[in-house]
C-alpha cells in the first residue's frame, strides 16, 4: 500500500489544470477540492499540519489518501 507521504509526492509533481470557468461559484465540489489540495501541496505548513492531523486521528490518513488518489487519477487523465 502507498502511504500518504508518496502520495504527497506523487501529487506535488502533478500538472494541476485550472477549472473553465473562472467564477468560483460555477466549479463543482471535486473543483473546490482540488484546487484546495493543490495550494496546500505548495505550502510546507499545510502539509505538516495535514500529516499531524492525521497520526492525531487515523481515519483522516484514509480520507487524505482517498482525495490525494483522486487528484492524481484525474489530473493524469486530463494532462494525457
């Protein structure tokens, strides 16, 4: 199993694509997330806190990893 930390790496190095539209109020909530997911990739407060968070309450770490394994699946698909 990939641990969370691969996955932080693995995500870090993904081309993030903006959503269409501009208008925040327009993008759906996997939009909303992965926007989230890709500025807290790029500060190192975020990330350490995120992975304190998650050995202070285990089932974060499943959650965490589920939205890092979508982000990557569907910003691979999209950069193909």
């Amino acid at each position: 199993m990939v641990k969370l930390e691969e996955l932080i790496t693995i995500a870090q190095n993904i081309n993030y694509v903006e959503p269409a539209s501009t208008n925040i109020d327009e993008w759906n909530n996997d939009e909303l997330v992965y926007k989230s997911i890709q500025i807290a990739l790029h500060n190192v407060v975020q990330i350490k806190a995120g992975l304190y968070m998650c050995n202070m309450f285990p089932p974060l770490k499943l959650i965490y990893k589920s939205i890092l394994s979508g982000y990557i699946k569907y910003f691979n698909k999209l950069n193909k």
